[in-house]
C-alpha cells in the first residue's frame, strides 16, 4: 500500500517519564463548580462538540497544568508565559497577584483557566484520548472533516 492511498498506521508509542511525588487525586469543590462554569461557557467537546448529557457527562482536562505536575511546574516561568497570553486570555485575566506556589491549586482547580472540556471519549478513550494518543493525531480529530473513517473506532462527526 503506498502512502498515496489511506494507510493505516500503527503507533507504537511507549512514555516512561519520573512524575513528581504529590497528592492523591482528589476533585475539589472549585474544581466541580468551574467544571460546570466551563460548561457554561464553553458548551461541547473542545474535538467534537458533544454536549453534556446526564448519561455522558462533560469531563474537564486539566490544560495546559497537569494536576500531578503542579509539585513539580515553574511557576514563575509560567506565569510570565500566562500574562503573556501564552496560554490564552482567561489564563492571561487569572488573578496571579494573588496566586500562590506553595499552593498551586487554586489555579490548577480552576476550570475557567486551567481546563479544557472533553467528552469521556476525547478525554480518555482508547485511540481517541488526549490521554491516549499522539498530539496531532488527537489535535486532527477537530479538524478531519466530517464523515471521515479516523479509526476503527471513529468516524469523524462534528456536532457543532
Ligand atoms: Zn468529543
Ligand atoms: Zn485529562
């Protein structure tokens, strides 16, 4: 099969990485309330633009700071990045005057800065996942057009 034609390829990505030690996991009461802000601004799936459903509730991804990375993040260097519109205008508008390092989490929490909404297949799905897959491959998916065979997974169905 040449490269001319549909091709299926296969990643065979493998990360092994040393994540800083902190916290367990745990979901905070202003992650949940800007969770449901960020719906309300946002609307969909950043990908597909799936809407929340009680049977398939919007998830938030912590974008661009990881939650288990906040121990180890240069927050300075970060910062700088954010009032630089690096990271677009609702981090670059974060109240950093009152951010603190040692307590990162009051902007890691917050949805409104730091969250990006996906639908659960978007977010953790095998082959579809931000968490599951190579970056322009997982970007690709809001850009393939409409109708598109993706995987055997996915076919490309933009809702909005
Ligand atoms: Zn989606
Ligand atoms: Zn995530």
């Amino acid at each position: 099969m040449s490269v001319e034609q549909t091709h299926e390829e296969r990643e065979t990505l493998a990360v092994e990485v040393n994540l800083p030690g902190h916290a367990p996991r745990t979901e905070t009461a202003l992650f949940e309330r800007t969770r449901k802000a960020l719906i309300a601004r946002d609307g969909g799936c950043w990908i597909c633009g799936a809407t929340d459903a009680k049977d398939a509730p919007l998830q938030s991804h912590h974008y661009p700071v990881e939650r288990s990375l906040a121990t180890a993040w240069d927050w300075p260097r970060f910062m700088r990045d954010c009032k630089a519109g690096a990271w677009g205008l609702h981090a670059q508008a974060f109240d950093w005057d009152h951010f603190d390092a040692a307590n990162p989490y009051t902007f890691v929490d917050d949805q409104t800065v730091n969250g990006m909404l996906l639908c659960e297949q978007h977010h953790i799905g095998k082959d579809a996942g931000i968490h599951a897959m190579p970056h322009p491959l997982w970007v690709w998916q809001r850009y393939a057009p409409n109708g598109y065979k993706l995987s055997d997974v996915e076919i490309i169905h933009h809702q909005s």
